[in-house]
C-alpha cells in the first residue's frame, strides 16, 4: 500500500532560508568587524599609540557584544522557544550591528548589559506582539545612552588615541553656532576621503562609508537588502542639507559631509533597513526612507543630539503599518499614495528653508557682531 | 517587479524519449469542466458511445462538451480524484479497443478553407481548452467581438519539471506552424508571436528550421524566467500594454502551443480534443518522461506503464506542476485536458518547520499580480482591511511560498483570503 502525502504546496522551495540569509550577513559584517580592528587597533599599535592591548581591544568589544547577544539568546530560547529551531547567526548578527554603531570609549559592561537588552527586547516584542516594532540593536543603543546619563559606573575603558583630541566630525559642528565652513568642520578630520573610507572619529564600524557602500551593494546585487530604503533615506538627508548649505552659500561638501558623518549610512543600510522594523512595499519603503530622512535631519539640526541618524531609525518604525498600508493599496492604485508624497515633500521644504534661513539669520548676526567687535 | 529563475528540473522527464499509453481497460471520464461540476448528463449505463461522442455538456455560458476518450460501454459511474484533489464523479467506459469514430469526417487538406464562425463552432464543439493548465474554452478567446491584432503562442512552460509543451512542439513543429497560419489566415490576423524561452535550445532549433516559410510568424526569445508564462505578463512583455480581465479586450490572443496543436487535430480531422500528453516526472518515479494520454485514464495505470514508483512509503502526488499543482491523496487521479503533469516527489514537507515571518518583503517584491501576501497574512481576521489589499487578484503562481526564507505557505494564506473576500462581496 503506497502511503501518499498530501500537503499544500509549493512542492519545491528556494534553497535561502532565513540561516542562510543570516550567514551571509554574517560574513559580510566580519569586513566590518576586520575594518574596525584595523582602524582601532592595529593603526594606534603600529604608530605605537597603544601596546597589545590596545591592539586587541577593538576585536574584545565586539566580541563580548555578539557572546553575549548568543548567550542570552540560547537562555531565551531554552526558557521561552525550546521546541522552535535556534538561528545563531541571527543572533551573531545583532550583537555585531550593535557594538558596531558604539563609540569604543563605552565600557564593556554596558556593552554587554545592552547585548542582554538587544535580545531580552526581542523575545519580549515577539512574546507580547508576535511582531518586532522597534529596533532591538537601538533599544540596546538607546539603554547604554541611559546609563551614561546615570553615570554611576566609571566611563572610558578605551579610546582610539587616534580619535581622543577631536571628538566626532558631526560632535564638532555642532559645537559651532552657524553652519561652519570646510576648514572648521571637515579639514581637522583631513579630507572628505577621510571621511569616505572611514578614518574619522565614530562608531566601532560606522565610519567607513566606502565599506558600507560595497556592501549594500553586494546585498543589493545579492537581493538581500531593502535598497530603497538606504538609497531615499541618503538622498533624502543630501538634497536637505544641499539646500541648507545653500542658504549659507557652502558648496557640494557640505551634504557630502553630512552623509558621511555620523551612523547614517551605516544605519540605513544595516538597522533602517533591517527586515522586521522596515516597510515591506515598495512604496512604503520610498516613504519610509523620505520620513527618516527628514526626521534625521529635524533631529540633526533642531536638537541637542548631535547625530540623530540612530534615534530617527528609532522612531520612525513605529508608522511603518502606515506606510506599508499605503505602498499596498498603492501598489493598484499609485494616486491613492500621492498624498503621502506630496506631504513628505512639502516637509522637505519646510525644513530645509526653515532650518536654512535660521542659519542664515545666525550668520549674519555673527557677522554684525564681529563687525560691531571690529569698529569697537 | 522581480522574477525568479526555475530553469532546474527539466532535463529529469525529457532525456527520455516520449511514450503513447492508449491501450487503458476503462476509462473515467470526469462530470467537471474547469472546476464547473454543472454538467449535463448525456448517457445512461449500457450505452455504447463511439470515440469523440459528446457524453456531457457544460451548462451555463460556456457551453462546452465533453467527449468519451474511447469508444465502448458506458459500465457505471465512480468517484475519482480530480485535479483539484476533490473527489468527482465520472462516467466509466469499459475499452472495446476499436476506436471508433461514429463519422469519419475525413482529412481537410487545405487548413484555411473555414470562415471565421465555423472555427469558432468547430473549438466549441470539439471541446478544445487551454492545455496550459487553465482548461479555458478557446473558442470564447476568438469569438471576441474586438478585431485580433495579435496571435501569441506561449512556448514558455515556466513551472519546473514540465516539459511536455516543449517535447510535443519539437515533434510536432511542422502541424503547430500550419495550424498557426490557418489561425491567422481564418480569424485576420496580420501577427503571430512564438514565445519561447532563450535557453530551451532545442526547441529554437527545431522551430528555426520550420518557420522560414511562414513569413508572419515569429519567433521571440524570452528570458527563462518564472510566472513569465501568466498570459498577463507575457502579454506586457511581448507587446507592452496591460489589460484588466482578457487579452481578447487589447486585440491579442495567447494560445498555448498544445492548444495550437489541438486545434490543428481539430482543424485537420475534426478530431475532438481526447488525449493529451502530459509529463510525469520527479525523484519518485523510475523512468520519469512525457505520455501522450487519454482523457479519463488513470494516472496509476500510466505510472506502472512507465515503470513504477522507486519507492512506496511517503510519496507526493502532484497534479500539476510543483508551483501550482495540488498534492492528491491517492493515485486514483484522473487524466483531464488541463492537466499538464503528474508530479511523484520524495515529500519535503516537515524537513523544515515554517518560522516566524521576519518581513523580507521578498512576497511582495516578487508577487507577478502585485499583491502585498505577507500583509494579507496579518490582516486574514481585518476583513475592512482585507478587502482595500485585493487578495482576490491572485493567480496561485506559489512563487510567494517558493521564495519564503521563513518557510511559510504565504499562498495558502493569500486562498484563505480570497475566499473570505469573495465570500463577503
């Protein structure tokens, strides 16, 4: 007697499961992770800043982050999941992108004590939820923030001597009142080379902008990444600060400038496009990546935080039910989401000519009083 | 929109050179036509009906007949498995081997001598259907009120492991060319379009040696790539416009190229549309290849005809190709016009558990129809919601359960949906 299966289909499936997937980011992330050590390492020993410890540092970091995102996972697991199949690399990986977008100055046991959030926060959104709707590298991100507030543990573990006189590009501007020029914001850091290969001051692995481009592409290429969302969140960051810069007269530098410093582009590729806290339509990612730019951009300019990359990617999740609503329905009927469009870009505007014309104003008010100084 | 590659799993049925089965004790003829059970009974048990008598008839709009396969006796009525893995009733003919046609029509020499409404009678009344799978009348394509620009003969066959459209192309080029220029010829037709995949080599060849002297036809090469077969995106493909419900209403028409064939046994005899050949293939069955088959045999007896299973315990039946087919309980499935492959697979199901969606988008990326399946998996109890995301527009290609990283049967759920949606129209 022949025991026939019946099942619903499909009868053949895509070899790339969700580990697959995983490990080829896995692997990609190790560039990072290798660039990191080069650029916070090996570079410091070799002009004998540091000695061997300051060489191996870096690779410590990252490592007690992504043991112990696997080991609260595997506890997690066992307590919560134990019948469901473990995708370690998923893990790996969380723990990677999260100590990546660290400055190295942050104590190991924040950084392992936000490794424990990363994944406790998972678990959690997924237990109460069934769905991720905030990024849980950021909570973990934003959990080290708060404990640097509190302060109650001794800081500075370690610091790249590379990277100790300046502090970070985007830190350093915003300590200027007006919009600052070339020689005060970017030629202290070097050159915007410096800057597209990485070799400024920021995250473990944010800096390199070269890197993390080679890499979105490759996911790209690879089909593996929500490209749109990097593509419109940094185009839409650069056409704002194009027109801020305009405002006060500064050149194609200035956006240049304000793309590659920071974690936004790191984060728009690896965290902002991150599948569970991002748009599955397309045109919800196209709006996704609109409002985050803006935000961004709100946040960079109008708050105290000097970033804002990280904190918007935050955010802005939260509305991706609407977004995706609207990429859906758009999908059939595109006119139905040209509202959403036409605010984005009016938002756009808004702030770029607001945030431009406040900066004017502050120019000029510089200018008369140097002037009043001058006469004086 | 993206489109998948599925080139693997062909050459499995077509290395073997393809076999007749015609010699079937009984044969169960279903009382269903494209999943219309509406049928009108036009024999009794003791009747003996000739090969190509109308034993039934659809009812409704498309009143199209169905033919005994065989000639014989009408022994009884059973329930068999159809394609759709229900059970449906058939007329059983006990074989008397003779083969007999109640008239023999003769030879018609010159393919072309029919005015536009005898073809259209002659589809109808031979029961020619869409052998691509859909089992759609085809006589209603040409009976558009709407002048037809366009012929396109979809070579493509875009699921994997099918192969029987290719192997019957290849042998039978010379029919398929004569009874697509009596098509053009008959219906004004000034274009006719081949569409056939850039890497089936073989069939480009055999076509290219043909196709020289028929000046209006020709022979586009298309990428080999999945759910480019769906008439819709072929159609936007080949020529560029899109349409709402037919391609009738664009003035193009898609005939599959076993249609086509049918059309000329139609077209050259009169001969009803009996037999058909089909791919059985997969991991389970010995010797997998294509069999030219009569309507109403069961898919057992082909089976053991062509050597047996390799295996017994956990085996998957497949009416269908491994995308759209559905898995059938038993082997008691029965041979029909619009079933283009038996598929017998070691199961795969259970070697991976389906995991928690992780929203790559991929579903929606790839979705031919443009839908949105992973949102309508989280909206299945919204059904305001449900309803805006239009699940009703899906074709059932499986590319969005094929492409799953998490293992979910995303299309099973998009069915789900689209039943509660039509259900609360």
């Amino acid at each position: 007697m022949k025991d026939f299966q019946v099942g619903t289909g499909t009868y053949v499936i895509t070899e790339k499961n969700n580990q697959k997937r995983s490990i080829q980011l896995f692997c990609l992330l190790c560039i990072l992770i290798l660039f990191s050590v080069i650029k916070n390492g090996l570079l410091p020993y070799l002009s004998k800043q540091v000695g061997l410890s300051g060489l191996f540092f870096p690779i410590l970091f990252v490592l007690s982050g992504m043991i112990m995102t696997l080991l609260v996972d595997l506890i997690c697991h066992q307590l919560l999941e134990p019948n469901k199949k473990i995708n370690y690399f998923h893990s790996l990986n969380l723990g990677i992108i999260y100590t990546l977008i660290l400055p190295l100055y942050t104590p190991l046991l924040f950084v392992v004590l936000g490794a424990a959030v990363v994944i406790i926060f998972e678990y959690f959104m997924r237990k109460l939820f069934g769905k991720i709707y905030l990024s849980p590298v950021l909570v973990g991100w934003i959990f080290i923030m708060g404990l640097h507030l509190l302060s109650f543990i001794p800081t500075l573990d370690y610091l790249n001597p590379l990277e100790v006189e300046l502090g970070t590009p985007l830190g350093m501007a915003s300590t200027i009142s007006d919009l600052g020029n070339y020689q005060t914001i970017v030629e202290p850091y070097g050159s915007l080379l410096d800057f597209i290969l990485g070799f400024v001051p920021g995250g473990v692995g944010t800096t390199s902008i070269l890197l993390c481009m080679m890499l979105a592409i490759y996911l790209t290429i690879k089909k593996e990444l929500k490209w749109r969302i990097p593509l419109v969140t940094i185009a839409t960051v650069f056409g704002m600060t194009f027109m801020i810069g305009e405002f006060s007269h500064l050149s194609l530098w200035y956006p240049l400038f304000q793309i590659c410093s920071g974690s936004l582009v790191f984060g728009s590729i690896f965290i902002a496009a991150y599948d569970e806290t991002s748009p599955v339509t397309p045109i919800g990612q196209v709006l996704y990546g609109l409002f985050l730019g803006v935000l961004i951009v709100i946040l960079r300019y109008m708050t105290p935080l000097t970033d804002g990359a990280l904190a918007a990617m935050l955010i802005i999740p939260v509305f991706n039910s609407v977004f995706d609503y609207i990429g859906a329905i758009a999908r059939f009927h595109f006119t139905k989401s040209v509202i959403a469009f036409i605010i984005a870009w009016f938002l756009i505007l808004l702030f770029a000519c607001f945030i431009g014309i406040q900066n004017m104003k502050q120019e000029k008010m510089i200018e008369t009083r140097v002037e009043q100084i001058d006469l004086m | 929109m993206l489109s998948v590659k599925l080139h693997k799993w062909k050459k499995i049925s077509s290395k073997t050179q393809a076999s007749i089965y015609n010699k079937p004790a009984y044969v169960y003829i279903p009382l269903i036509s494209q999943d219309d059970d509406n049928i009108t009974l036009l024999v009794k048990k003791g009747d003996y009906v000739y090969k190509g008598s109308i034993i039934a008839r659809r009812k409704g709009n498309l009143r199209i007949p169905i033919h005994s396969s065989i000639s014989g006796t009408v022994v009884g009525f059973e329930e068999k498995y159809y394609q759709n893995g229900k059970l449906e009733k058939c007329i059983v003919i006990e074989n008397d081997y003779k083969e007999k046609y109640q008239v023999n029509k003769g030879v018609k020499r010159n393919l072309t001598k029919y005015s536009k409404e005898e073809f259209i009678e002659l589809l109808k009344e031979c029961g020619v259907v869409g052998l691509g799978g859909t089992g759609f009348p085809t006589y209603v394509k040409y009976s558009s009120k709407r002048k037809i620009n366009t012929l396109i003969i979809n070579a493509i066959e875009a699921e994997p492991y099918i192969t029987c459209d290719s192997v019957l192309a290849a042998s039978k080029c010379e029919e398929i060319l004569e009874a697509i220029d009596a098509i053009m010829e008959i219906n004004q037709i000034p274009e006719a379009i081949i569409a056939v995949k850039k890497t089936n080599t073989e069939l480009i060849h055999t076509i290219n040696n043909f196709i020289g002297t028929y000046l209006r036809i020709k022979l586009v090469l298309v990428p080999d790539i999945y759910t480019l077969g769906y008439e819709k995106k072929l159609v936007q493909y080949l020529k560029h416009v899109s349409y709402q419900k037919y391609s009738m209403d664009v003035g193009i028409v898609v005939n599959n190229i076993s249609t086509i064939y049918a059309i000329y046994q139609a077209l050259k005899y009169q001969h009803p549309l009996t037999e058909r050949m089909i791919t059985f293939t997969g991991d389970a069955l010995k010797k997998p290849q294509n069999v030219i088959v009569k309507n109403g045999v069961l898919v057992e007896e082909v089976i053991e005809h062509i050597g047996g299973y390799k295996r017994d315990k956990k085996i998957q039946l497949i009416a269908g190709g491994p995308m759209m087919g559905r898995a059938i309980p038993s082997s008691d499935l029965v041979v029909t016009s619009n079933l283009n492959c038996v598929l017998v697979l070691k199961p795969n199901t259970g070697k991976e558990v389906s995991e928690v969606c992780v929203h790559c988008g991929k579903c929606v990326e790839y979705c031919p129809t443009r839908l949105s399946p992973v949102l309508i998996k989280e909206h299945l109890n919204h059904p305001k919601i449900l309803k805006q995301l239009e699940p009703q527009r899906c074709i059932e290609c499986g590319l969005c359960t094929y492409l799953c990283p998490s293992r979910i049967k995303v299309r099973d759920m998009v069915q789900e949906a689209k039943q509660k949606v039509g259900g609360s129209k």
